[in-house]
C-alpha cells in the first residue's frame, strides 16, 4: 500500500503529493485542492478514520464492536443465564448499567460519600430515603454502587407489588435484580450474602408534596429492624440529597390516582403541561452519603420480637438519615450547581 504524505499542493501544479511505496512521487492528477489522487484520497481518508477509532475507543472501536455484537449473538440465542429471582447480571452489567451511567455522572453530577461503608461481601441492609415523585433514586444507589464501590456488588432492591405489574417496568424490574418486599425473598437473599435496598416511607415518601420535602415520612411498622435482627445483617443508613427537586410535585390529583388505581397522580411544573418532555427530570445536585453500619449482631436470638427495642432501632436509624440530610442540604452550594 502506498504510504500518503500530506504536503501543501502548490499554486498551479495539479499533480498529486502523495509518494508510492517505491518512495516516488506519484503521477495521478489531483483531483480537488486536498492535493491527492483518488486512489490515495480513498487510502488518507481510511487512514484517518483508523487513527480517529484508535483514539477514541468507544463504541465503535473494533474490539468495542465485536464484544457488542457477540452479546447481541449469544442474548438472542438465549446464552445467558438468571437466579431463582429471575435477575439478569450480564443484562444489568452490560446493557442498564451504561444507559445508567450518565445519569449519575452528567446529569445529576453526584457526590458519593462514605461509600466505604458498604461492605464488599456478605448481608446488608441498605435503607434510604425515597423522593422524587419517579423513584430514581433507587436506581441511582443501585448504580452507582454497582459502577464505584470497589467490590462492584449489585443491590436487590425491594418494591412494591405495583412496580411488577407495569408492563415492561415489570419484567425488566426482575431482571434488574429486585423483588417484591415479602419477608420470603428477603430473608432468602440475605441468607445468600445479598445487599439489600429498603425504602420504609414507600410511597408516602416518594410521593410527597414538593413542600415537605426532605422531612422523612413514617417508617412503616419497622418491619426491616425485625428482618435485620432475625438475620444478623449489619443496617447501613443511607441519606440522598437531589432527589426531591427533580420532579417537584405541587399537586396530587387524588381523584385521576384512584381512577388509574395508582397511590398519587402528581401535577409537577412541567408535568402534564409539556406533554412527555414533562416526565425529564430536572438536572438537580445530588449527594448520596452512606452512614456507619448500625451491628446487629449482639442482640439475641428473639430480639425481632421485643417490640419497644424495633421501634427504638428504627427511630435512630430514622434519624440518623434526617440529620445527614439536613447536614448535606447545607453543605450543597446550591439546588442545581
């Protein structure tokens, strides 16, 4: 192949300035001011596009592309495997995690503090705040500690019944890796090492009005303190920041919510008014801190029982994430910087 020099053309010779593998000049006209025949046109602009792939090494470089379209092979032949649960890795690690990704890097920009933390194997329960009106939070937790932490753990979050019964929301929730909130596949899958992300405000949390925002609802019955103590799993408090103002809800259409069978209809600035743009969320400065785990190890065997230590151990847990929140909105310069 012909080695392409690119030199200045010179005023009135029309001769191209590429040299031949035998080091002379070659005798083609150029064909336009970039000065080359086409023969060494063609072979400047192949080398170019090599050079530009080489340096980029994103999507479409060569060993990018051939890992992608062997996924692609194997997922459409059904060569790949999923738990009990019906969790996916490949499909979590490969595929959601990436479209992920620039959520938390770009467009919420998040801080992530005392990720550390988390341990790097065995039980743990994570359990977090909720806001948002769309529950993106979870997701973010999910991850990021999926993507950063050191261990690169999944976390199986628990929902609610509705979260499985959206179509395809559903199904790809259970490839995802979480499961419906039943004391059952709980305790399974911390019997099996598993994170855990727990939600006790629910739907009261993310589905509270834009002015109680960052001020906990009711932690439910304390029924993950009850698992915890039953399982021995370290509680890992989890408090974040940003989430509240990404879709600010200032009305819950409660009569639409009852009709849909949904737990709130919200009415945000943007939502319905803008039609599907209302449902992009705002680009809000996030901060997800992770707290000392709270050991559950020294209590008895029967202290899921007594019901005064549950309600004790979820109103510290409860308040260690409302004092981080609190501590993390004053330390954020602003809402959306």
């Amino acid at each position: 192949m012909a080695q392409v020099i690119s030199l200045p053309t010179a005023r009135g010779e029309d001769r191209c300035q590429a040299t031949t593998t035998s080091g002379r000049r070659c005798r083609n006209r150029a064909i336009d001011a970039s000065g080359f025949c086409r023969v060494h046109q063609k072979e400047a602009v192949e080398q170019a596009a090599e050079a530009a792939g080489e340096r980029s090494g994103g999507l479409f470089d060569s060993e990018t592309f051939r890992e992608a379209l062997e996924l692609i092979r194997r997922r459409s032949n059904g060569q790949y495997e999923v738990d009990e649960f019906g969790f996916d890795p490949e499909l979590t690690e490969k595929i959601l995690m990436p479209l992920a990704r620039p959520l938390y890097e770009k467009w919420w920009r998040v801080d992530w503090v005392g990720m550390d933390n988390v341990p790097s194997e065995g039980s743990a329960l994570l359990v977090s705040n909720h806001a948002g009106t769309v529950p993106w939070d979870a997701l973010v937790m999910k991850f990021g500690i999926l993507d950063l932490h050191p261990a690169h753990r999944h976390v199986r979050l628990l929902a609610a019944d509705l979260a499985f019964q959206m179509p395809f929301i559903g199904p790809l929730a259970r490839k995802s890796g979480n499961t419906l909130a039943t004391n059952a596949d709980t305790f399974r899958l911390l019997e099996g090492g598993e994170l855990l992300g727990v939600f006790p405000e629910g739907y009261k949390g993310v589905g509270k009005a834009f002015k109680d925002r960052y001020r906990l609802q009711r932690f439910g019955r304390g029924g993950f303190i009850e698992v915890a103590l039953r399982t021995k799993t370290p509680i890992i408090p989890v408090s974040i920041v940003g989430s509240e103002e990404i879709h600010p809800m200032i009305y819950n259409f409660r009569a639409l919510a009852r009709a849909g069978g949904f737990p709130y209809f919200p009415i945000t600035p943007t939502f319905p008014w803008l039609g599907p743009l209302g449902m992009i969320p705002l680009p809000s400065k996030w901060i997800v801190e992770f707290g000392e785990p709270i050991s559950t190890e020294d209590y008895p065997d029967d202290a899921w029982q007594d019901s005064m230590l549950v309600f004790n151990l979820t109103d510290q847990v409860r308040d260690v994430i409302q004092q981080t929140l609190y501590k993390n909105l004053m330390a954020r310069r602003s809402t959306f910087f």
